[in-house]
C-alpha cells in the first residue's frame, strides 16, 4: 500500500511538472505580445513596461518558466493584468460558489442516480431498467447549459418558482443560496445521474453474478439482505471512486453553466479571464483547476487501493 | 453492461485471414476498412436504437450538405419588424431578436457542428494513433515520454483545456477544431497504445518480425487492422463529445463567429429571451441533443458489437491503460 501512494504520488508530481508547463506556454501561443493584446487600446509606455515586468516576461523564457513553478510552489500564481489582485487570492474567492454548486449537483445526482442504478440492476430486464437505460442514454446527451436554458425556461419564466440567475453566499442566506442553487445544478446533475446511474448497475450487475451472492441465496437469505448486506458494500466500492472523479470534473468543467446561471465561480472567472484576454487569471484558474483535479484523482485512487486492497497489490 | 452480440470480435484479424497465420507473411493485408466495418454494420442493422441512431445521421449529413439550400430564407436576412415571432407557416421554428428565421438558421448551423466534429476528431485520431503506435510498438523511453505528455493533458479539465487553447489562438471555427481535437488526443494515445500492447505479442506478429519485415510494414499491415475495432468505436463516441464541446465553446463565443449561425452561439444569443420566445432556446438546443443521441446510439451500439470491453472516458482516466 505505501509503495501504491509513494508510486501514485511521484507520477502526480510528474504529471503536474507537465501541466505547470503547458499552462506557462499558454502564454506564449498568444500571438503577438500579451500585454500589448491585454492592454488594448489603453496602451501607454510606462503601464505596458510595468505589466511586462511584473509579469517576468523580460526574462528569458527558462528563466521565465523557472520563476513561474517556483512562485506557484509558495502559492503565487501572479497578478491579474486588469484589477492589480494577486491569482491566487482571486481564485480562492471564487472556489466556495463552485465546490457548493458542484457539490449539490453531484448529490441530487446520487438522489436520482443510486435508486435508479441499483433497482435497474436488480430487476434487470424489467420495465424500470428500460426506463433507466433510456434516461441514461438521454442524459449523457444532453447539453447541460440545454437543460439550464429549459430549467430558466419552466421554472422562472412560466412557473415562477426560481430565480432565473444569480448567487447568494451559503454563508449568509441558506434559503436564498438554496433557490438559486437549484436550477444550475440540477442542470449539471442530470448529465451526472445519467453517468452514475450507468456505472451503479453495471457494477451492482457485476456483483450480482459473484459467487458468494449465489452461495448466500442458496443458504436461504431473503433477497433484500443479500442485496443490502453482500451486493452494494462491494459494488459501492468503484462507485465511491467514479462520484469522486464526478466532482473533480465537475470542479473544473461548469464553466458553461456558471455563464448561463451568472455563478460567480471558478468557471465564470475563467470565461471573465478570457473576455478581458487576463492571462495571469487565465493561467492561474486553469493551472488552479489542473492541480486540484490531479489532487483529488491521487485522493480517488488511494481511497479506492484503501477500500480494494487488491488495487495497491497490482 | 455490453452484451456480445456475435463472434469473438477481437480475434486477430491477422489469425483469421491474413498471411502470417499461413506462414506468408505480405499477404493479402486485412484493412480497417474491411472485415471490422462490415461485421460491424451488418450487427447495427439488428439493433434498433442504432438504426434510428444511423437514419438521423444520415439525415443530419444531408442537412449539412444541403443545408443552405433547404433553408427557407437566408441565415443572415435581418427583419425588424418581424423580430421575436412564435413558430408560424411562415417561420415553423420562429424568428429571433433580429427578425431571423430560425429554422434556415438551425439547418445551416448543422454543417458547423458536424465539420467540427469530424474535423477535430480526426485531428485526435490521426496524433492520438501515431503516438499510441510509437509508443506501444517502440516502449522503452519513447512509451514514457509520450504517454507521460498523454498524462499531462489527461490533467486538465476537457472544456477548461478547450477554452484555455481557444482564448490564446483566438476565437474561431479552426482554433476550435483544434482545441478539440487536442483535448481528445489522448483518449486515441491510450486506447491504441493498450492495443498495440497487446498485439505485439501474438505470433503472427513476432513471424513477421522474425522473417525480417520492416517496423512501418508490420504496423500498416498487421497491428493497425488488428487495432481497429476499439479505435471505431472511440472514433464514433469522440464525435458525440466533441459536438457537445463545440456547442458549448460557441455558447461562449469562442467557436464559429457571427453573423455565421451555430447551434451553441444561438443558445447564448437567445438566452435573455428565452422566457418570452422559448423557441430560441428549444430548437437549437433539440437539434444539439438530437444530433449527439444519434452519435452515441450508433456508438454504444459498435461498441458492444465490436469491443465490448471498451473503456469509457471515465474509466479510461483512471486507468492509466
């Protein structure tokens, strides 16, 4: 198990290595001089040469990158072209609005996602597995800024019950975060449900064609005990893994919906970025991300090697 | 999940038909095009989510080529006085916030999402193969270079990587094109290199190499037909997914730029509407979705027929296959 982590852990640093590469040659693709670009129309001498500076871009490009890795090691990811505020503490500004929204869709997934999974696999081939079937097929098809725009649509414009955008802190007013929080990430949440919903039965049909579930039919246990008791606690097991990988994702990939749903997250300061053509920001968010969705795929995969002893052994 | 609906579709195609399994090797080689495709296409016509899947295809690409002539008004005819109207004889999809008709709007915008599609997909096949070929053929240092790059761009959130490389190029169709194809790059890397792996090791392989043939013959002839079905399969499911990413870096308005229409710009452009005209956001969104369906019906259904134990994107992340 401690080779697992310690081999696990030196490929993510590897790995992460690369991604603080490609995130610095970003900037480096942008045609033309960046400044010049961010800057725009308001160019003067003095503020291009201090931007230039600030940004290290006098340097040479190794030293450049060099400076780069070392500043985001201490946590500094730079300082955004246009408000003058340190990367980092912008990001982390924006990270409590996108764990919250990702964090409620992927457990309204798990509502719709684990019933539907689980009772589809134990009556497969029934009228509820063809409905979970074709509810899955329909959810990893559909554009989740889609189903916001039909969400907007049913729920603020004919029905009046949400609020059609917006974004209040968890922090200072729990029922209005909770009305504004529903529509985006039920939008999310489908797509999610859809992905689990797929994954808990095929791995609970998985389970089910074991062995041991045979022998503790035939020893005479009531279904529901065999299900409950000996087919979830081990089909649960890659599941836990892949809602995990669901929120890494989900971290980093509801820029669309945080647009549509003006969320003041992560994702919308990433698009804010863009628009602006910040590439401090720009690089700090994606880099940000990149590092975070490494961080909880090396959590995902020591926690799976935890509950699966098997894993750490191949 | 997949249930095998035929013959082992992953005997070597080589074992089967071509000439190391006789002890000649050059034979009559056997081609992507030819055993794979056709098993693959006679089992989809027995499944009937794949052919609805297909007969929407078919359609979608006849729209994409046409789709200029079937329009009923130009995409770009601004009326004012005509703005925002419901679905009527005139305008069956209604008209925008700038008098344009939607329907001639929504068929012309097909050619967009499926140019993208199979351009940035194509762009993925062609280096997620080649650096799947290397480095499952040759291993050794070249494997862990490029499969560690592979890695790397694994990292990153797919639409976050999209955005990023699209907002550095400059918006537009191919900076999309591109941007996609390299997020999905290295789905192909991996799934080639894993079969690569294994082909290597069958004995028709090692009688070619043992009789002399060169490395560039051996993986045309023998390894690439032998890898085909997985990579037909990712091929087809790529494309729902590289739809899907195209609508939303055009909901952002990093795709195809206006006044040239595309699904997800539509999407965007309407949404402030979209309470008072709800046809601005149902139709084009109904044809992302239509279209993307029609991807993944025909996909999973080549998947179960050809290699069932395919990795999703999903799974495939946390293999590190």
């Amino acid at each position: 198990m401690a080779r697992f982590v310690l081999r696990r852990l030196l490929q993510s640093v590897i790995v992460l290595l690369g991604v603080t590469l490609v995130v610095f040659l970003l900037l480096q693709l942008v045609p033309g001089d960046p400044v010049r670009v961010a800057l725009g129309t308001r160019f003067d001498q003095q503020t291009y040469d201090a931007l230039r500076a600030r940004a290290g871009l006098d340097q040479p490009l190794i030293t450049q990158y060099l400076s780069y890795v070392g500043q985001a090691l201490t946590g500094d990811l730079g300082v955004s072209f246009r408000s003058g505020q340190p990367v980092t503490t912008t990001v982390l500004q924006r990270l409590p609005a996108t764990l919250s929204l990702a964090v409620t869709a992927v457990l309204l997934a798990l509502l719709v996602a684990f019933p539907l999974g689980v009772l589809s696999a134990v009556r497969s081939g029934s009228a509820l597995d063809h409905v979970a079937r074709v509810f899955s097929q329909i959810g990893v098809s559909v554009p989740d800024f889609w189903m916001g725009i039909m969400g907007i649509l049913l729920f603020a414009g004919v029905l009046g019950w949400l609020p059609p955008s917006g974004y209040v802190a968890l922090t200072e007013d729990p029922a209005g975060w909770a009305s504004h929080v529903l529509l985006p990430a039920a939008a999310v949440g489908l797509v999610t449900a859809s992905i689990l919903t797929r994954f808990i039965r095929s791995s609970v049909l998985e389970v089910l064609s074991e062995d041991y579930v045979r022998t503790a039919e035939a020893k005479g246990l009531r279904p529901r005990i065999v299900v409950l008791r000996h087919v979830l606690r081990n089909a649960l097991i890659p599941v836990v893994t892949v809602v995990a990988v669901q929120l890494a994702s989900l971290v980093g990939g509801v820029i669309v919906i945080e647009v549509l749903f003006a969320w003041p997250g992560v994702g919308r300061l990433t698009y804010d970025a863009v628009q602006a053509r910040d590439y401090p920001v720009l690089q700090g968010a994606v880099l940000f991300v990149a590092a975070l969705f490494l961080l909880m795929n090396l959590l995902v995969d020591i926690l799976y090697a935890r509950l699966d002893p098997r894993i750490g052994v191949r | 999940m997949s249930v095998r609906k035929n013959a082992p579709a992953n005997a070597p195609a080589s074992s089967r038909e071509d000439a190391p399994a006789s002890g000649r090797e050059g034979g009559p080689a056997s081609g992507p095009g030819d055993g794979t495709l056709r098993r693959a296409l006679a089992a989809l016509r027995y499944d009937p989510p794949a052919v609805v899947g297909a007969v929407v295809l078919a359609l979608l690409l006849v729209v994409g080529v046409a789709g200029r002539w079937l329009a009923p008004d130009g995409v770009n005819d601004v009326d004012v006085e005509g703005m925002l109207r419901p679905p009527s004889a005139d305008h069956p999809f209604g008209t925008d916030e700038l008098g344009r008709d939607v329907l001639s709007r929504v068929l012309v915008a097909a050619r967009v999402s499926l140019q993208v599609g199979l351009v940035s997909v194509g762009i993925a096949l062609l280096v997620g193969v080649t650096v799947g070929l290397l480095a499952g053929w040759y291993r050794g240092w070249v494997d862990n270079v490029l499969m560690r790059g592979m890695d790397v761009l694994f990292a990153f959130p797919v639409l976050l990587l999209a955005v990023a490389i699209v907002a550095v190029l400059g918006p537009g169709l191919l900076t999309a094109m591109v941007a996609i194809g390299v997020v999905y790059t290295p789905i192909f890397a991996r799934v080639t290199r894993a079969g690569v792996l294994s082909v290597r090791e069958q004995v028709f392989v090692r009688a070619a190499v043992s009789i002399g043939a060169s490395d560039a013959r051996i993986i045309r002839r023998h390894v690439l037909p032998n890898i085909a079905a997985p990579l037909i399969v990712q091929t087809s499911l790529s494309l729902a997914f590289a739809i899907l990413s195209e609508a939303a870096l055009s909901f952002l308005g990093l795709g195809i730029q206006p006044p040239d229409p595309a699904w997800g710009r539509m999407l965007y452009d309407g949404r402030g509407f979209v309470t008072e005209a709800w046809w601005l956001g149902v139709f084009p969104g109904a044809a992302i979705f239509l279209t993307v369906l029609a991807f993944n019906l025909v996909g999973d259904a080549l998947r179960d027929v050809l290699d069932p134990r395919q990795l999703t994107v999903d799974e495939a992340r946390r293999s590190g296959a």
